[in-house]
C-alpha cells in the first residue's frame, strides 16, 4: 500500500468535495469510478490518479478551481500523486528516487549512452572502417558487431522491460486485487488501443485552454503507434536474421526499412507536437516540478527517431559508422532509463483502466 503522503491527503479532501459536487460525473472515466466510493484509500486514490489522462477539463469546468477558497485543481493534484506512485512501486525499490530528478536522468543518460557508443567504437573498430562508407551485406555489423550490439541492447532491453513488468506486479499487488475477466481485459485494450479517455468527455482535451480539441489524442496516438512499427522494425530484422539470414542493411521497401521509416516520422510528428502542446498550454492545471522529466523524454524519443531516419538516408555514406554508434547509444539509454521516466505512465495507466473495467462489472 502505497504510504499516506502530503499530496495523497490533497487528493483525498479534493476527491471528497468532487465527490459531493459531481458536476464532472460524465467528464472521464475518473469520476464514474469516484462515485463507487465513499472513502478514499491511499490505494483507492493512486488507482484514480493513474486513471486519469490528464484531459483538464474538469479543472476548467469546476467551480471551487483556484482562486476559490476550496482551490480544487485534480489535474495537478493527480499528476503529483502519479509521480510518487511510480516511485513508490519501483524496482529495484531503491531507484524510485530517480523519479525525483527523472530530467536531470533522462538527460544525462543520453549524452551518456550516444558518448559511450561512440568512445566505444573508437576503441574497437578500424577508423577506416568506421568513417568510411559502408554498403552491402552486413555494412552494420562491421561497424559495431553483432554480438556487441545484441549484448548492449539486448541486454538494457530485458532489463527495462523487467524492471517495468516488477513495477507494475507492485502496482497491481497495492491498487487491484482480483484476477481480471477476458471481458474486463478487452475493454481495457480496447480504451489503450483508442486512447478514448483522451478525448475527455467526448469532446476533447483542454490542451490550451477553455476549449476542447483532439490534438493531444492524435499526437499521442502518433507516437505511440510509431514507437510500435519502430519495435515491428525490429522484431521483423531480426526475424530476416535469424530465421532467412538476410543480414542489414536491407531494401527500403523491405519490411524492417518500411516500418521503420513510417514509425520515426510518426515518433518525431508525435514528440515535436507535444512539446508544443506542453509549451503552450495553460500552466495552472499543470504539475510544474514534473516538466522538466517529460521534456526531457520527449527530446530523447525525437532523437532517437530523428537518428534513425538520418541513419537510413546517408547509411551508404561516410556518417553512417558514426550516426550508427550514437543511434544505438541513444537507444540504449532509453531502455536503461525507461523504468524510471514518464514512460511508465502507459502502463500504469493501462493498469488502472483495467481495475476500472473490473469494477465497472462489479458494480
């Protein structure tokens, strides 16, 4: 259970007076799931936090919003009491500090990652080999080798993807006991798939300010879909390696080339607008100390995609040893850090929409 904290008692007297409002009732998902309640636990009151997707529409529309005297404002509130859930459901425990400093991490783990790729390859590659350019079967591997490039990012994948599937066991061990139905699972991929619940009450989001729009949901639906034809990339390369043996670089209308192409110009559409969007907005719904961690996550996605694309246009050129070594770099740090950045966010979040499936049933 996650402990009682200054901002979970925030949360927990905002939520009371919402909750004997209930002029948001049909805003999101968050407020149907209040209403099942008449006390709020600290796990009750992480489990909404996660369920709510930020859409600030309440906060425009309540009536006790600061200057009020109640100063009701749930999207900051909730924003803050996500943070600490994730910190407090970290694996390995002692890393749940990170979330504290999550842009500082972010930050200095890709300047770490693409430098260390790069002193790395100097160390091990010819310099004739690695800036000069490179075509044909297997051009990649003689720049960085295949058992090399499997070790690093192999390695720091399995353990991003670990420490996230511990973090969540946590999650669900504090927030949701119960086994889930195939019904309340479906409904749950289905609201992920969608992202329906960025559309607010069904008009959308109030990303900018008293007015409702879609932009958020479709940027989010951009580089969220793009970062997964990034992963089919990689997944179908490495099917052609191993399973036919045809080794990279390959075709542009091959199917690694294609879905990766298609996912990093998604990934930067998706980056680029919602910093933007996170530029423009109107501050006072926002959790201002967390900025700086988003900003920086966001900056790290666009350069890994933008690499990636700079990394197909000029592979037959003289740059591509070096834009190899920093991509891969870039790529690494984002596994080691995922774990401990707001990446975490969609499977929290996906977790709570799933709790709430179930209650939805129960009730």
């Amino acid at each position: 259970m996650q402990p009682e904290t200054d901002t979970t008692t925030e949360a927990r007297r905002q939520m009371e007076i919402c909750n004997a409002c209930r002029y948001c009732e049909g805003y999101c998902a968050v407020f149907p799931a209040m209403t099942m309640r008449r006390e709020f636990t600290t796990g009750d009151l992480t489990h909404l936090a996660n369920l709510c997707h930020n859409c600030k529409g309440c906060y425009h529309a309540c009536q006790y919003a600061p200057p009020h005297p109640f100063g009701v404002n749930i999207p900051a509130t909730f924003a803050q009491l996500r943070q600490e859930s994730y910190a407090e459901h970290a694996w390995p425990r002692a890393m749940g500090v990170a979330f504290e400093r999550s842009g500082t991490l972010v930050t200095l783990a890709a300047f770490a990652g693409a430098a260390a790729a790069m002193i790395l390859a100097i160390l091990l590659v010819d310099p004739r080999v690695l800036y000069s350019a490179q075509t044909g079967v297997g051009a990649f591997f003689r720049v960085v080798p295949y058992w090399l490039m499997m070790l690093l990012a192999g390695g720091s994948f399995a353990f991003g993807i670990g420490a996230m599937v511990m973090a969540g066991r946590n999650y669900w061990r504090a927030t949701a006991p119960g086994t889930p139905s195939a019904a309340a699972a479906t409904e749950a991929a289905v609201d992920i798939l969608t992202l329906r619940n960025l559309s607010g009450g069904g008009h959308g989001c109030n990303d900018l300010d008293e007015g409702f729009t879609q932009t958020r949901r479709w940027l989010h639906h951009a580089l969220f879909y793009g970062f997964m034809l990034c992963f089919a990339a990689t997944t179908t390369g490495a099917i052609y390696h191993h399973l036919f043996g045809w080794k990279s670089p390959h075709a542009f209308f091959s199917l690694p080339v294609q879905f990766g192409t298609w996912g990093g110009v998604l990934m930067c559409v998706g980056t680029v607008g919602l910093l933007w969007v996170k530029t423009v907005t109107d501050p006072a719904p926002v959790a201002k100390k967390l900025l700086g961690g988003e900003y920086a996550m966001l900056a790290l996605l666009f350069l890994i995609a933008s690499s990636g694309l700079l990394l197909l246009a000029l592979r037959h050129t003289g740059v591509m040893g070096s834009l190899l070594v920093i991509h891969i770099g870039l790529v690494i740090a984002f596994f080691l850090v995922m774990p401990y950045s707001k990446m975490v966010h969609g499977m929290y979040r996906g977790l709570a929409l799933l709790r709430n499936a179930m209650e939805k049933r129960r009730a």
